[in-house]
C-alpha cells in the first residue's frame, strides 16, 4: 500500500498573530513554523501502523505545496519517518490552486490512500481535502478518528454531530483526518534526523491552475472588555449578574 | 437566480444551524434581490420542512431516497449539484461543521465555484463578493474575495443568529439522479450519543478541565448542566486520560463551539483551547489561579477552588429556578 499525506506548513500554534503592510499579509517576522498539528497525527498514525504491520505499507510520501522556505518542515516529517517527500514550489494562496497541483501529484503517481487534515491552523480552509477528491473523482470520507488496516481491508470511523460512524470505502480514496486518529504526534529520532538527510527530496514546479479566491485584508479581533471577578463567597452573586446582567440564565 | 441552503437534520428534526442558515441567506437574498430555497435530505416532516418559511425560505426541496440514508460525500455533492442547477442558484450556504464542510469542499470543485469557509457575517460587499471568516484558529478574521459568479460559502455556527421573517413556502418533491458509481463509500455502524444535548447545538456549555482533578469529581458538571439545559464540554488533556469522552473535547484539535454562555471549570486557558470557544457570547472561568489565561478571555470570573464552587453555584441556580 501506498499512502501520501498532504502537510501544510504552518506557524507555531502558540504564534501571537499580527499583520503588516496595511493589514493586508501575514508577520513573519520570528514566527515557528510547524507540520499542521492534524497532518503530524496523519503521518503519526500512518506509521504506527507501517510498525504494527510489517510489509502492509511499502511507502509513506509527504507532499507540499510550498516555497523553498517550507522546506525544514519538509524535512521534519521526513526526520519522523517518512520515506520519500515532494514539494511543490508555489505559494500556496487559494486551496482550489493547492488542491489542483496536489491532484497533478496523484495522478502521475498513483497512491492507496491519500490523508490530508481537517484544516489548516493558518487560513482554515478546511477544504483541501474534499476539493482533492472531486478533482481526482475519488470517494472520501470526512472527520475520520480512527484509521486501520485490518486483512488488507480500511476501517474508518467518521465523526458526526452527536456520534460516530464505521465507514467502509473502495480503495483508492482520500481520508480527511481529525483528531482521534493518533494520541501524540511523533517526534523525530537523533536517528531519524540523521536518515532524514538521505531521503529524496524532489522539487516539482506547479502547473497552471486559477485562483478562485483571495485575502484582501485582515483584523485582529476587538479586545475583551475585562473580566468581572466575583468573591468566591458570594457565588451567588454570579448567578444574580448572569441572570439580570448577562440575560443569559 | 436563487440563494440555497444545504439544510441539516438530527433524526428527523432540524438542527438549530438549519435555521440559523436559512436566516443569513435570507439577509443575502434580500441584498441580491432574490429568495431562498432550502434542500432537504432525508425524513423531515412537513410541519419541520414549512417551519423554514419562518426564517424566509420561500421553497423547499425535499429528497427522500433510501440511497441517501447516510452521509456520503460524493452523491450528496451531486444532489446539491443539481439542486444548484435547477434552482439556477448562485449562492450556496452550508454549515462550517463536519458534513458542511466536506460537501462544500466539493461542490466547489463540481461548480467551478469559489469557497469562504468559517464566514463569520454577511458578505462585506457584493461586487466583489467578500466574505470576513475566521483564521489562526479565530485568533483573527481574513477578508476573502469570491472571484467566481458562483459563490460557496460555510457560515460558522452561532455567529449569525435566527432572524424570524416569516414566509409563504411551497414544498417541493425533488428526485436528483444518484449514480452507483458514487457510491464508494458505505455506512457500517453507528454509534449515536443519545440522551445528551448535541454540543454544538447548546445554548449553554458547562466546561470541565484538568483542575477538576478527576473523572470522580464530574457529578457538579454534569449536574449543572443538566440544571440549565446545558452540553457538557471538557479541555483536551481530560479525554486524553479517558476522564470524559473525545466527543467532548473542545479547542482548536477538538470541536469548535460558539453557545451563548460557557462555564470554564478548572481549566486554564491555553490558546489552543480558546481556539475552539473564543466565539461564545459569554464566559465564565473558575479557577484557583488569578493568573491563568482564561480569565483574559473570561466576561466573569472567580478565583478559587472549583471543587468548592461548583457546589454553591448549584444551590444558588436552583434558588434562582425556585423563584
Ligand atoms: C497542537 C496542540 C493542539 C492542542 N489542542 C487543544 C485543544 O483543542 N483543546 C484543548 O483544550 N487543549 C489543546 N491543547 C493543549 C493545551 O495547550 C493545554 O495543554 C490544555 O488546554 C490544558 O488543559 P487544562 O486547562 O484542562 O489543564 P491545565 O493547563 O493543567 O490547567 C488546569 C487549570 O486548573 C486550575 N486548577 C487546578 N486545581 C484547581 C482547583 N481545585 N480549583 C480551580 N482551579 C484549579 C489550574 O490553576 C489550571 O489553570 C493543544 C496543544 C497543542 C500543542
Ligand atoms: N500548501 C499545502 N501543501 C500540502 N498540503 C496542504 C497545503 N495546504 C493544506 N494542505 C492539506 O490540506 C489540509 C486542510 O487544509 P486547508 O483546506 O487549507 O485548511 C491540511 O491539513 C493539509 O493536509
């Protein structure tokens, strides 16, 4: 089995936001970049189970669609464990652009199971996934917490409002992970990072493809009004202020 | 042309979004000069499909076909499809949660039309189309411009609110094609939490965290909201240990939820856990510690041991439900 897992490179989760240029990009300036937290658990639990069962899965590629600057991330995940990576150098603006060059990746070289996050921490789109499928006319499944290979079949569990569903699907398909799928990422070796060097790293320039949308500006969220402390021996004092105050009781 | 709404319902009833959807889209509409049609999948009743005609939907679609029983992202994708198609929509709206998400997604593609996910308002302009929708975990708002004459759009729970307008509404039988090739996909199982309040449905969510100290100390929780008609919601290191279940847990790796009052027990704050509740109109954080996080994003707080609190604060709402 083949299986690709698509990785955004993101800022730190603990990143404080702010903007430049008349509110209008992003400030780089001294962020972390990370794997997305939801793509770390993919790769995570793609390789617990290459671990678990020997000879189930021969390859493990990461993609990303990025400038050379996302490249240490790239390399993190290789550092992690997977066996081969692809960058695809272009700035990834609007998710229709990202999917339509990760598309191109999947049908020149074809693969299992293609993961990809729910969202991304920095734009959430929350979208990639499922544009992915319908480009590449494949089935998906969604909110997937559970992922497994059991006698060469996929089991899947999906999260729903309220529950959870045992999915069942032809492969080749595209799984579109959230948390559940694996307890903590897994964190690169001194091993790993030394093996990392070694693997292939391959370049690709994007195709053509539209951009259907874009960031025109930005705005940090008005500032809370402070909290009101209540004495902690007048408790109900909060509920006579949530009730006549807040209306909300 | 047409605004359409991809409604949602929880064993035969709508779930409150629904409204909440039909309501923007009606806000649209009316900027666009034109009505709102909803598109109904599964067994609704005719008093549930007409009460959409509160919110301003002035048609509803109404598919019923056991091949549609559970979700299935490809052949819904296809039945919104054409639905869009029929109703000559150029708007579409659907909600920023699991199934809106992955339908959306894809119809994007299907219709060659721009998508703003997690939009937090009403577009900020029609020409050109621009949506304001969270980013960085709600940390701020990014203003997207649409490029396409058709337009997606998923609308973040809770951030709209129900605006009553009532309407005549004709329902309408709709039979879309449902192609076996795109049924790749199968439900085996489901497991469905009965007996509780959909969390993303609530009005009020009590919210427990690693200071609550254990799974043993949850009675005050569950009892609280069980008192005010509230969902249960947990910090993410408490269904981590298995103290509550993964269903509960909210933040940015867990669910995001946005209900009008949020009760923060014991838990401290961290950015990632107010990824996921930043959006409630209101929160209330206990806490021992004056300095936590939480107290910044809090409207009321009280610095003390929760374990003592959670007790009192009970007796004083079934006071005030005495009254
Ligand atoms: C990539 C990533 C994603 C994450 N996603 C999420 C997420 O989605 N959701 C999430 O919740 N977390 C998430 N986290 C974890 C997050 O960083 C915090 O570790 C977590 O939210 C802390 O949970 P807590 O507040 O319950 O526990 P703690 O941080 O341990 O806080 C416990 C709090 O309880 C207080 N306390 C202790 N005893 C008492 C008492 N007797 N009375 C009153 N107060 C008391 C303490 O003062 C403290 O503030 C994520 C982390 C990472 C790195
Ligand atoms: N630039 C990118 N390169 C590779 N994969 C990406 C990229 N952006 C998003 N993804 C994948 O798509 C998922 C959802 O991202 P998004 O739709 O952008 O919120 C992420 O979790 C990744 O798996």
């Amino acid at each position: 089995m083949k299986i690709l897992i698509c990785i955004s490179n993101v800022p730190d989760t603990t990143t404080k936001i702010k903007f430049v240029n008349n509110n209008t990009a992003f400030d780089i300036a001294g962020v972390q970049w990370i794997i997305n937290p939801w793509d770390e658990l993919a790769l995570t639990r793609a390789l617990e189970i290459k671990d678990a069962q020997p000879g189930i899965i021969e390859n493990i590629t990461v993609v990303n669609v990025g400038l050379i600057d996302s490249e240490p991330t790239i390399r993190k995940a290789l550092a992690i464990g997977a066996d081969a990576a692809i960058r695809i150098n272009a700035e990834p603006k609007d998710t229709f652009f990202v999917a339509s060059q990760i598309a191109e990746v999947v049908r020149k070289e074809s693969f299992d199971i293609v993961i990809c996050g729910i969202e991304s921490s920095d734009y959430n789109g929350a979208a990639l996934g499922g544009m992915l499928s319908e480009m590449l006319d494949l089935p998906s499944v969604s909110a997937v917490s559970h992922l497994d290979v059991v006698n060469g079949a996929v089991e899947l569990k999906r999260e729903i409002d309220g529950g959870q569903e045992t999915v069942a699907t032809q492969l080749p398909f595209i799984a579109i992970i959230q948390k559940g799928i694996a307890k903590d990422a897994r964190i690169p070796s001194m091993r790993g990072i030394m093996t990392a060097k070694s693997k292939p790293l391959t370049a690709v320039e994007p195709i053509a493809a539209d951009l259907l949308t874009e960031f025109v500006g930005f705005d940090l969220p008005k500032p809370k009004a402070a909290c009101k402390k209540i004495d902690p021996d007048n408790v109900r004092e909060l509920v006579n202020l949530l009730h006549n105050e807040a209306k909300l009781i | 042309m047409s605004v359409l709404v991809y409604t949602e319902n929880w064993d035969g009833k709508f779930k409150k979004v629904t409204f909440e959807l039909v309501s923007y889209a009606q806000e649209i509409a009316k900027k666009l000069g034109t009505s709102v049609v909803a598109l109904s999948i599964g067994n609704v009743n005719d008093e549930q499909l007409k009460a959409l005609g509160n919110y301003g939907a002035t048609k509803v679609l109404n598919v019923q076909d056991d091949k549609l029983k559970w979700l299935n992202n490809q052949a819904y994708t296809s039945v919104v499809a054409q639905a869009v198609a029929k109703e000559n929509a150029n708007v579409i709206i659907f909600a920023h949660n699991n199934s809106g998400k992955a339908i959306a997604s894809r119809l994007s593609v299907r219709l060659k039309a721009g998508l703003a996910t997690g939009a937090t308002a009403v577009p900020s302009s029609f020409d050109p189309f621009t949506v304001t929708k969270k980013v960085f975990t709600s940390k701020a708002l990014g203003n997207i411009v649409i490029k396409t004459p058709v337009r997606i759009i998923t609308l973040l729970q809770n951030a709209f609110g129900l605006i009553e307008s009532k309407v005549e509404v004709a329902v309408e039988a709709f039979q879309p094609e449902v192609k076996d090739s795109e049924l790749k996909t199968v439900v085996k199982e489901v497991n469905k939490i009965t007996g509780k309040i959909l969390l993303t449905d609530a009005e009020i969510v009590v919210s427990g965290g690693r200071g609550m100290k254990g799974p043993e100390n949850w009675g005050p929780i569950e009892e609280l909201a069980a008192l005010l008609g509230a969902g249960t919601a947990c910090s993410r290191p408490v269904s981590d240990e298995g103290w509550r279940p993964h269903d509960e847990h909210t933040g940015q790796t867990g669910k995001v939820i946005a209900p009008n009052l949020y009760f923060a027990c014991g838990i401290s704050g961290a950015i990632q856990h107010l990824g996921g509740i930043s959006g409630s109109k209101c929160i209330v954080a206990i806490n021992k510690d004056p300095d936590a996080p939480i107290f910044e994003a809090a409207d009321y707080g009280i610095v003390g041991d929760v374990l003592k609190v959670l007790p009192e604060l009970i007796a004083a709402v079934k006071e005030l439900k005495a009254q």
